[in-house]
C-alpha cells in the first residue's frame, strides 16, 4: 500500500496480513497533519508503487490506483512513471473518486497536551479523467469512476472478477473394478430364473 500527497511513501510493503493493511489505513492523515507536502503527485506515486511490486513472483502485477485529484506535484511525470509500470509489466487499475460539490475531509489536529481533535474542511475534488484513463489504457488495466462508497466496493468486486487466476489442478483417482464380484451372482441369478421359468413357472398350454 503506497499513499501519495506531494510525496509518496510506503504504508505497508506487499503481505497478505489483512489485519495489519487496515490497521495502518486506519491511521492515514491527511499532508498538512502529517506535515508532509501537500499536492498530488501521481507519477510520484505509480513510480513509488511499481518499485514495490517490480519483484513481485505473482503471475499478475496489478496496481490498483486511487485518487481524488490531477497531478499537480512530484519530481516524476505521471508519464514517466508509466513507463515504469509498464516496464515491470505491471497492470494498473485507475481510479477516480469525486463528487459534485464540495467534500468533507477530516483533518486531525494535536494540541499542545497532545490532544488530538478532528475537524472536517470543505475540499473541491478534481479529476483528470484523460489521464487516468490514459494509464489504465498504456498498462492494459481498465479506468472507473467512483461517486460514492457503495460503487466503491462494486469496482473492487469488478477488477477481482478481471484478476481471477484459474489454477489447474490435476487429480488422479484409483478405480477399483467390482465387476467381476457382482458378474458371477448376477449370472447365477440369471440361470435360476431361467430354470425357474422352464420348470417351476413354466406354463401349461392355454
């Protein structure tokens, strides 16, 4: 997990430790209580991920991008940093969360007691749809739109069903042939009625 302002860093390298990812989520601030710069830095961001996953043994590299706003900062273009993912052979999956309107971000503050409280301050999102239509285009991976959390998880449901890896699997399973157990009563049987029916059974002129 990479999260990006006008920097990037690493939140939590590749791992399938769940439990860990949310923790770590859970505690993301925004730049200015991070004290981190401040901006978006997408090519920063796609280099900083496809480095992270350049090592990667898994049969798909996949990138899932998230953000609420055009590349405005960073020392690397958003560009460039396809050609980055590219070069891994890295697919990624773009995208774009806005809403009409203003939104809402909380924003923590720490107090000199080191109290922290949480505001919420009215954010105008902008979204460069070209772009990030363009990486997902460039890398063979698929853009979305995102308006509100519920569509949020259907895309996640969506790009799950596209990375699916059908795994083969070869089962060998040992017959064991009862024929001939059941051969010798069934033809045992087969003499019984037949001499049933030419003696016992049989019957009389009409």
């Amino acid at each position: 997990v990479v999260i990006f302002a006008g920097e990037a860093f690493t939140l939590v390298p590749p791992t399938l430790d769940y439990d860990l990812i949310l923790k770590r989520v859970d505690k993301i601030r925004t730049a200015a209580d991070a004290r981190i710069k401040d901006g978006t830095a997408i090519g920063v961001g796609i280099a900083t991920g496809a480095a992270r996953l350049k090592d990667s043994q898994a049969k798909s590299r996949v990138m899932i991008f998230l953000t609420d706003g055009e590349n405005n900062s960073g020392v690397i273009s958003p560009e460039t940093g396809l050609e980055v993912a590219k070069g891994y052979g890295i697919k990624i999956y773009s995208i774009g969360i806005e809403k009409s309107g203003p939104t809402q971000l909380p924003v923590y503050f720490t107090d000199l007691f080191g109290n922290k409280t949480k505001r919420y301050q009215n954010f105008e999102s902008t979204v460069n749809d070209e772009l990030l239509a363009q990486m997902a285009d460039v890398t063979g991976g698929r853009y979305f739109r995102a308006t509100k959390e519920d569509s949020l998880s259907g895309i996640f449901s969506e790009i799950n069903k596209l990375e699916t890896t059908k795994i083969e699997e070869t089962k060998y399973v040992q017959y064991t042939e009862y024929f001939f157990y059941f051969l010798i009563p069934g033809f045992i049987l087969y003499l019984i009625s037949r001499f049933l029916s030419l003696t016992i059974l049989r019957r009389g002129p009409a």
